[in-house]
C-alpha cells in the first residue's frame, strides 16, 4: 500500500499506545510500519528533497497533533503514552480527526490573533499564491505548530526549570555578552519577587530583572502580578525587568507597564516567548535544509545570445 498521510495514522496511533503503558517514537514508528503493510523501501522512501523518511516524519506529525489536542502525554523526552482523555475519545474512532482538527485550530488561535481564520479566505489566498508564497506559507504553518508544542513541553517541566530557562534564553539573545556567569536564577526561598538576573558588565553595576510565570494558556497575568513585579524592582539600583510567562497579559497589565515611569518593565507573553525560543534555536534542532536557486544572471548574461 502507499505511504498513509499524517492523519491517517492518528487512530491507529491511539490504538497501538492503549495497548502499552508508554512507547519510544521509533518503536511506535516500527509498530505502525506493520500495521500499514509496508514495504522495506516505502519504509525507508525520503522526501525529493532528500532530507527525511517520509514515514517517519508523517508518524511524527500524527503524535505532534495528538499531542497538541491533549490525547497523550509525553512522560519523557521521546517517549508517547495515551491519556484518558485519548481513551475515551478512542471509544469513538471515527470522531478523532474532526476533534483533533477543532483543539489544534483552537490552540492556533491565539497565536495567529492577527490573521483571519476564515477557510473562504485562506482558499482565496492559496489559490492566487506563487509557489515561493506556498513554500513560505508552509514554513509558517510547521513554525506555528512547533512553538505550540514548545509551550506545551514547558508546561510539563518543573516550575524552577522554566526559571533557568528563561534566564538561557535572554543569555542566548545576547544579554550579558561574553561576561562570565552572566546569568543567575535566584532561590525559590528568598527571591523577593525576582526569579533571574542578567549581569550587563563585569562588575554586575547594569542588571536585568527577570520573573518567569508559567501558567496554562487561558490563564491570563493581571495588573496585579505586575505591579508586584515593578514594586520589587524600585528597590534595586538600576530599574530595569523582562515579565516572562507562558499564557498572556490582561489589558490592565499592559496598560500599567506602558505608563511606567520609574522602571522599565518589558512583557513577553507565551506567543512571543516560543517565537524567541525557536528563531534563537534554544533547544531546537534543525530539521530539514532546503535550498532554493535561482539562475545567477552575471553568468549567463556573459554568454552570447543567439
């Protein structure tokens, strides 16, 4: 038979993980290669790009979406299992695109806030789009799903974790340069309101102030918390603080950082903390390089014409 689509394994993926506590991806992915009946070489067929198995990718977007859709958890890094929400739904096979289809739309949401949702349109845009537009469209598409499931792998992680996290990050987008030990996350006893600092020189005279909330994504951060946040930050020498969370900032948050006038406070909401995480490549592997060409026209403006 021929290579089943991503959402054609969605089903037989819940089915395979019912009957096991947890699973490794590449066991799952050899336990599904049976159950479709493949070949030795459909198995082993890449993309025209060269760069990936094609079965093995879709098997990895089909968890990705179940995932995302809180039909299984991931107890450890690599590792799958079904939850009872995915047994449940499982009761009722041929129920689980369209659910699968709704979670993912939902949770997509609030990250593209900016861009119509409705299918008329995007049908519009696609059917006038270059093949350069539909190639950028689909990067898009697979950057979007990606910062999804980085918000959903922080919010499995332990609540101090997400603290040394945020401090990698700002280190990673060039906050404390090259200064030794730039970055610290303070004791969960006695930080006073402040998570992370960022030494700017060598003698720790400029620093920024970091609190880290990870909170669930409809769980939004009031004026409340921030006010808390400023009120630490007047006490210390230079004013200056990074508001990190994993949800998203009330209006009355926002409103309250922008008249600030003794401190300045920047607020990155979940949406903008995985942008950040995934253009900075902090924890991300690269996946798949494709290069696109174009004719170079010094050459061949060198030629004579005919």
């Amino acid at each position: 038979m021929s290579i089943p689509k991503h959402f054609e394994i969605r089903v037989p993926a819940l089915e395979l993980l019912s009957q096991h506590d947890s699973m490794k991806l590449s066991d799952i992915v050899a336990s599904l290669a049976n159950h479709f009946h493949l070949t030795e070489e459909e198995l082993k067929e890449i993309y025209p790009s060269g760069n990936g198995e094609i079965f093995y990718d879709r098997v990895s977007w089909a968890l990705s979406y179940l995932n995302m859709a809180d039909l299984l958890d991931k107890p450890k890094r690599g590792h799958y299992q079904i939850n009872e929400t995915g047994r449940k739904l499982l009761a009722t096979p041929a129920k689980v695109n369209d659910y699968v289809n709704t979670k993912v739309s939902e949770r997509e949401r609030p990250i593209k806030k900016n861009q119509s949702t409705t299918s008329a349109i995007e049908e519009s845009e696609t059917a006038s789009m270059t093949p350069s537009d539909r190639l950028f469209s689909s990067f898009q598409k697979i950057k979007e799903t990606r910062k999804i499931e980085i918000l959903n792998t922080i919010l499995g992680k332990d609540p101090y974790e997400f603290e040394d996290l945020v401090v990698k990050l700002l280190q990673k987008m060039g906050y404390g340069g090259e200064i030794k030990d730039s970055g610290l996350v303070t004791t969960a006893s006695n930080d006073g309101g402040i998570d992370g600092i960022i030494k700017e020189d060598v003698l720790g005279l400029g620093k920024i102030f970091i609190q880290a909330k990870r909170f669930d994504h409809g769980n939004s951060i009031g004026r409340d918390s921030v006010q808390k946040f400023a009120g630490a930050l007047l006490g210390s020498p230079l004013s200056k603080g990074v508001f990190i969370t994993t949800s998203y900032f009330s209006k009355g948050a926002i409103e309250y950082v922008d008249k600030l006038s003794n401190a300045t406070i920047i607020l990155i909401d979940g949406d903008q903390l995985a942008e950040y995480i995934y253009d900075y490549s902090l924890g991300m592997q690269v996946e798949q390089t494709l290069e696109i060409k174009k004719l170079d026209a010094d050459f061949w403006d060198s030629m004579k014409d005919n």
